[in-house]
C-alpha cells in the first residue's frame, strides 16, 4: 500500500444538491484543510489547520483510530477533531447523515495506522455534496467512488485499517493453560482488499475472556505475537469465548474454546 490516499465520493440522498468546495493540503508535519459550501441559504466557510504533534497529544490518539473533521451546526467556524472509533456511532452512520440529523458536516475522515505514522503515511476520505463540487489537493493518490470501495468488503470506519486474527486450540482440559497466536494484518488497500498482509509495527490488542484466566490483558503485537489462556476452575461443558480488539475500534476478534 503506497500512502497517503485520498477517496472521495458524492452524496446519494437531498443533499446531492449541495456544491462543496474542499482543499486539502498535506505534507509530513501538517494537515491544511478549507471547505466552502451553501446550507440552509447560508454561505459556510470554514478551515482548520493541525500539526502531527498536536494530534499526537490528544487524548483519544490509541491507533488505529479514525478521525472526523466535524463542523457543528452553529458553529461553523471552526472544525472540531473527534476520534470517530472513540465513541457510540450508528452503524449508518455517514457524511450526510451527520448533516441530517446533527445538523453536522463532516467532510473529512483520517485513517491513522500507528503512533508513529506522520500525515503522508495515513488514509483519507473526503465526502462531497454534489457532482459539481470539487476537490482541490497536492496528493496524486486520488480515488474517485471511495464509499463503494470504503465498503466493499468491511464496515466503512475500519476498511482500511487494521485485523486482528487468533488462532490456536478449539479445545482445552480443565485446568490446562494452552498458547494461542494473535496475529495483526492489514489489507492491501485500496485495490485487494480480500489479501491480508503482515502489519510489522508495534500495535496494541487488548484481550478479554468470558471464563478462565487471561495471564495477558494487554499486548503490544509487531506483526504476530502469542498470549496464554488456562481454564482455570472449569469443567467441561464451558464454554470460553476469547475476544480481542484494539482501544478505539468497533471491530472485534472472537475465538471460542470449549472445556473437555
């Protein structure tokens, strides 16, 4: 995958009449964006400026995490920068939408892979309004029908981001502590996704169990790693169900184990 991407597409519902102007500039240490559209007779011009450092210091930075450009109704002015994968969203939740029913505009989301990525290693998506709307950047990486790519294979906020999968035993004796291999990869995006590829940066996968004893809750995964897992104080017929997932992530790993 050769970032930064940038995908873009336009709206399917009332608001593909709205023409949007959006420049975006990017370069390894700061993140320049400008939109420029009419809502409700209204002539909205807004811009906001981010540098890496400060990005680095907020407090929902846990990559990988998704941001969201958000200009709030009444508040226009100015961009606030919400960590998309940090709270409670709908799962039809999109661009549009937020404008519909928060009165919202989102014309930017930033795909962030890792703590020490800079703004040239990450993914965008830009949401348009209509087909008149234009979208001004210094990225040659520009996809046209992002959405339908965004969704193609996964839900929308983690497509590009990355998987987490566990492999190991199906079984276990009470009692028994067993290894299992935690493996994170990455899709070959944009154009394979279905190819999973090794993800050899530090990341961290964060495990809960139903029953037993999970010796590691907490792991930092370059690529693959291994946890334990003992059935302690079972008896066969449970069942323990393993799940794995990163901090900011609606996406989570399940692995069942059955107690003999």
């Amino acid at each position: 995958m050769n970032k930064p991407y940038i995908l873009y597409d336009f709206s399917r519902d009332e608001f593909n009449t709205i023409t949007t102007k959006v420049n975006l500039n990017i370069t390894k240490n700061t993140l320049d964006i400008n939109t420029n559209f009419i809502y409700n007779d209204e002539n909205i011009n807004t811009s906001f400026n981010i540098n890496i450092n400060e990005l680095r210091n907020y407090n929902s930075f846990k990559p990988p995490c998704c941001y969201q450009f958000l200009m709030s109704g009444g508040h226009y002015s100015t961009f606030s920068l919400t960590n998309s994968l940090a709270q409670t969203m709908s799962t039809k939740e999109n661009s549009t939408n937020t404008l519909k029913m928060l009165n919202s505009y989102a014309p930017l989301l930033m795909y962030v892979f890792s703590k020490d990525d800079d703004f040239e290693n990450m993914i965008y998506f830009v949401n348009l309004m209509s087909k008149e709307s234009t979208l001004n950047t210094n990225i040659s990486n520009v996809i046209e029908n992002g959405y339908s790519l965004l969704t193609s294979h996964r839900p929308l906020r983690m497509s590009p981001l990355q998987l987490i999968d566990i492999t190991g035993p199906d079984i276990i004796l009470p009692d028994e502590k067993l290894t299992y291999q935690i493996n994170v990869t990455i899709p070959d995006f944009p154009y394979n996704q279905d190819v999973k590829l090794p993800y050899n940066k530090p990341t961290n996968v964060y495990l809960e169990c139903n029953y037993g004893y999970l010796p590691k809750r907490n792991i930092i995964v370059n690529g693959t790693n291994e946890f334990s897992l003992r059935a302690l104080d079972l008896v066969p017929g449970d069942i323990i169900k393993i799940k794995a997932n990163f901090k900011y992530s609606s996406f989570i790993m399940k692995k069942v184990v059955t107690v003999v």
